[in-house]
C-alpha cells in the first residue's frame, strides 16, 4: 500500500508540472488550485485509476469511473488507452481518446482533439502518439497511425496517415508543411519554393 499511495503522489505530481509548464495560465497558480479546478488533471486521474482498474480485470467499475468522468469534465477517455507521463490535455471539453490509442511522454492535447478509429475493426484501431507530441484544437487523428516523436498536428487537422518524427502537419487530409530540417518536399498548395 505505501508503494501504491507514493506512486500516486508521483503522478499527481508529474501530472500538476505538466500543466505548470505547458499552460500559460497555470503560472503562479498553486498546485492544490490545478488540482481541485483543472478539467483535463481531473480527467487524467480518474483515467489512471480506471486503467489499473481494467488492467487488473475488474468488470463495470473502469466504464463507470470513465463514464462519471466524461459527464464532470466533457473529456471522455476509454479505459484500455494507455498514457505516458506528463500528459496535459488544456481546456479539454469534446476530447475523446479511443479504446486502443497508445499516448507516449510529454504529449498535449488541446479542446476538441479526437484521437478515433475509421471503423468496426477489431485489434488495434486507434493512433499511437509517440513523446513530445503537440496535437491543436479540433484535430482529429483517425485510425492505428503513428505520430512521430515531437511532431505538431495543427488545428482542425483531420490525420489518416503516419506523421514523420519532427514533422508538422496541417490540413484536411493532413499533410506535412514542416520535417525537421526545413520544410517538406511539398504541400497541397504545390511544390515547396524553397526547394527544401
């Protein structure tokens, strides 16, 4: 029980820097304030205890606590998700996190964000989001595709395939304007002129 309860306060702890260090507003707010009035924290705990809840197979409880958390903070994560440390999830209301989408370290999320599959299949049908991953409002990452570590997605950005590591993609469909390095080949608005 005293490995569970400091395991706990580990990632209260992660969870409240995240939100200091990724949300302007959280600057000289107090931890226990994040805590007690942050939707996505709120969302973020009960996902914590409703996973472990499924992980260890208990039946009912884990769809509860999710269900009771979506109608408290409008942020409905599946209990199967599974998510990194210093996950921040800003604003949050209309976020939706599928049953089998993989969060790595460092990711944010903004309002709106669905994170969904394309469809009936069974096995693996939701994004995996690798670490230090930003996805803008109202995107929407559709299917078992990859986000490469420190990739953007910009608002509104409908995604149905991989996104290079250090890429930025925007659009409807998604496509990459920036790769590390420079910028990408080219856009949908034609070839790049820088060349690059």
């Amino acid at each position: 029980m005293p490995g569970l309860v400091a395991r706990t306060v580990a990632e209260i702890r992660r969870d409240v820097a995240a939100a200091h260090s990724r949300d302007p507003a959280a600057r000289g707010v107090a931890a226990a304030e994040i805590v007690a009035t942050w939707p996505g924290v709120h969302a973020l705990l009960a996902h914590r205890v409703a996973h472990a809840l499924y992980t260890a197979g208990v039946p009912f409880l884990p769809r509860a606590i999710a269900a009771v958390s979506r109608a408290v903070t409008g942020i409905e994560i599946h209990p199967a998700a599974t998510i990194g440390n210093g996950f921040f999830i800003d604003h949050g209301m209309g976020v939706v996190i599928g049953e089998t989408a993989e969060i790595s370290d460092n990711v944010t999320l903004y309002q709106g964000v669905t994170l969904g599959g394309t469809g009936f299949a069974t096995g693996k049908r939701h994004p995996t989001v690798q670490d230090n991953v930003t996805i803008g409002s109202g995107a929407k990452l559709l299917g078992p595709i990859t986000v490469g570590h420190g990739s953007k997605v910009g608002a509104n950005s409908v995604v149905i395939h991989d996104v290079l590591p250090h890429s930025t993609v925007v659009g409807n469909p998604g496509h990459p304007v920036r790769v590390e390095g420079g910028s990408s080949q080219a856009t949908s608005f034609g070839p790049n002129p820088a060349g690059g």
